[in-house]
C-alpha cells in the first residue's frame, strides 16, 4: 500500500532532528471534549498516559466543561490549557527553545470542507514542529467523510509526522500513510470481573438518535435472557442516549431494569458503568467504546441493529474479531440463535481482546522509545 510503510526518516524535514539543547522536554497533547461521552474521555486520558514520563505536559483541552476534566484526571503538574489559552499553548508549542513533542487527539477525524481552515493551520504547526526538530504522534484515528482537498491537506500533514496510526483499514487505505493498529480503548487495563458461568446480566446501550430497534430485536434479546436465566440491564455510556435507555427498558416491560445516569458525575458514570460490564455475560450495542470497554471487562461483545454501521465491525474486524454485527433482517428466533451462537466464543474473545492489548502496547512503547531517544 502507497508510503503505509515509510520511515519517518524518509521525510527531508526529519533530517533537523539530530537539534539538541539544555531545556526540559516538553509534551504537547490535544485533548479536546466536553462532558457526556465516557468512551471519548476514556481514550484520551489512555493517550495523556502514555505521554506521562516523556517530559512536562502540556494538554489543551479547548472549551471544554468540568465533567470532561474529572475524567482526564491530570496531574497538579502537567500545565492545563483551555480555549482562550490557545495562543499561549501555540506559542509555548512552537517557540520553546527545546524541540517538542506534539501528541494528537484519538478518535474520528472529520475532514470535511468546514474543516479546511483548520487543516491548513495544522499542516503549517506540523512543519514547523519538524523544522525544530520535534517528533509527532497521531494515535489510532478514523477518518469520517472526506472532502478531497481537505483529504490532501491531511495526508500532507500526517506524511511529516513521525508515527500515524489507524484503527481501521478503510482509513488507511484513503489516507495511504501509517499503520494499523488497535483503537485506544484497548488499551485499557483488563478488569476480569466475575468468572464467565457466574455472569446474568445482558447490556443493551444503543444510540439514541438513530431509530429504535424493531420488535424482533427486542423479542429476540428477550427470549435469549429468559432461556439463561440473564438480566437485561439498559445502562448509557453518553448522555444523549438516556432517552433511548429508558425506551429499550420500558419495551421490554418486566424483563428489563434501567439504570439512569441520574445526578453522577462523568467520573462516577464511567466507574458505575465499567463495574456493571464486569458482571456481564453480553453487551449489546451499536456504540464501539461501550462494546470495546464491555469487552475489557469479560463481556462479550455484540452489534445487533437493523442496518449496523461499518465502524464497529471495521474496528473489531482490526483486531481480528469477526462475525460480532448482525442485521436484522429476519425474526427473532434468528436473533435469538445469533445470541446463543456468540455465547460459545467467550475463550475465543478474550484471547483476542489481549492480544489486541499488547499489539497496541507495541506502538506505545516504540513511540516512547524514539521520543526518549531523541532526548538530550
């Protein structure tokens, strides 16, 4: 595949990196978001870890809002940056006498024609950044809808950055630079919670602004609980899907309980949310980061939507899991048998889940080891 697997070296702005001088290393990392989405939280503090130990860090975190914060959970000294600092950061970034280092944000990168302006300005930090002898890392994204001169700009920008990671093959085929690995979220320490044969509860977390499901969604999860013995449990991993939650619990009548996200903050939520996947069987969900994170915690993850999405079975299908998304198209036996035939794949699963872990771990480690190299 085109440049996918060229060496920074290749590029002739890295040939400045050899600049070397007495100041402290600094860290600058993009982690931009408000409160309501747990799972985007989630990664971004995943990648604020791997900066730590690297040099004194620098995050921006743009307008954001006290429950995002409380989830980041950074440190008394690593330097926090909001929205009408943004200049001060930029300058800080680009007129430290050291040579930094620039950590981008995780997740979906929409490069649409809104997005030109800003594009532009980060090919320009991009260059200098090199021209200084800086490193950068772009952890795994996605990209959503692509405009083609706002696609270029981006490609031309990630061509100057040291390491560019993908969590899906779609996204490094359009960009064709870097390579794939794991999302974020696997990164996160495995929880084991309960053995498997003890777990009884089934997760449903689904989008609240996509359609509700039909009724053989419904019946069919149903049906599958009733025959284990399993408690359906309507929980939401971000706020906008509490309506949803709500909805799913009440269609299932008696059979299902919801658990509002009520007066907790995101910290809370996410603790509340993560303790109650450690406890069960499945989740259901067309959400990646709650299906990623379930998994993290022995769950087994599952897509069952009318028309699923590429990006959950893309990102899975990276890691090597397949055959988790089923589309509705038939009746609620046959959800109810995609259900029984998923229960089997618990050992198969977790070995993949780890293994996702520790491929990841790689690319962490080898970004680590060639910022530490570049030091003093």
């Amino acid at each position: 595949m085109e440049d996918s697997d060229k060496s920074p070296q290749s590029s002739p702005i890295s040939r400045t990196e050899s600049v070397r001088n007495a100041a402290p290393r600094e860290v600058f990392v993009i982690l931009t978001g408000v409160s309501g989405n747990l799972g985007d939280a989630v990664i971004r503090r995943r990648v604020l870890e791997w900066c730590r130990g690297l040099g004194r860090v620098h995050a921006y975190v743009g307008r954001t809002t006290p429950g995002w914060l409380g989830q980041l959970a950074l440190s008394n000294d690593e330097v926090l940056y909001r929205a009408k600092d943004r200049r001060r950061w930029l300058k800080e970034l680009l007129l430290h006498k050291r040579a930094p280092v620039l950590v981008f944000d995780p997740g979906e990168v929409p490069l649409g024609t809104e997005h030109l302006r800003s594009e532009i300005m980060f090919l320009g930090i991009v260059a200098m950044v090199r021209l200084k002898g800086g490193f950068i890392f772009r952890p795994p994204r996605a990209v959503g809808s692509v405009h083609p001169v706002v696609g270029w700009v981006y490609r031309t920008s990630s061509r100057l950055s040291n390491i560019v990671l993908w969590r899906e093959t779609p996204s490094l085929e359009r960009m064709r630079v870097g390579k794939i690995s794991p999302d974020t979220a696997f990164g996160e320490p495995r929880t084991p919670g309960l053995p498997h044969g003890q777990r009884r509860v089934v997760i449903v977390s689904m989008r609240g602004k996509r359609p509700i499901p039909p009724a053989e969604w419904f019946e069919g999860i149903a049906s599958f609980a009733k025959r284990h013995d399993y408690r359906i449990v309507a929980v939401s991993q971000v706020d906008e899907d509490e309506v949803r939650s709500a909805e799913l619990a009440e269609r299932f009548g008696g059979a299902a309980e919801y658990i509002p996200w009520g007066e907790r903050s995101d910290k809370e939520q996410e603790t509340s949310v993560r303790a109650l996947y450690e406890t069960a069987a499945i989740a259901i969900s067309d959400r990646l980061h709650v299906l990623i994170l379930a998994a993290k915690a022995g769950a087994l993850p599952v897509e069952i939507a009318e028309s699923p999405r590429p990006k959950v079975r893309e990102h899975f299908r990276t890691v090597g899991i397949h055959s988790i998304s089923y589309p509705i198209a038939g009746s609620a036996a046959e959800v109810d048998a995609f259900l029984e035939q998923q229960i089997s794949r618990v050992e198969e699963i977790s070995t993949l889940v780890d293994d996702a872990e520790a491929k990841l771990q790689l690319e962490i480690d080898n970004f680590r080891a060639a910022v530490k190299a570049n030091r003093d």
